[in-house]
C-alpha cells in the first residue's frame, strides 16, 4: 500500500516516502531510498 500526500519539504503532492531519521513524509525527489532518509536530513549528516 502506497502513502499519498504531500510532501513535507516541497508540497509536491504523490507517492510518499518516510523518513527513518525524522519522520517526515516526503516525495521521491526529497528522498534517498538508498539511505531512506530525507535530502534534509542527508545534507546534515554530510
């Protein structure tokens, strides 16, 4: 099953992905499936 909503950083609006740091709902544009994190959270861990 497929989460929809809107992204958590962008407001774009599809299929979601959450990340395991945060939390946050994201889009795949906002998101690292290889990491399963956000692009917020993996730019800070950087």
């Amino acid at each position: 099953m497929d989460l929809m909503g809107l992204c958590n950083i962008c407001g774009k609006p599809g299929i979601m992905n959450t990340c395991i740091l945060c939390g946050r709902i994201v889009c795949s544009n906002c998101y690292d499936p290889q990491n399963k994190v956000c692009c917020s959270c993996k730019s800070s861990k950087q």
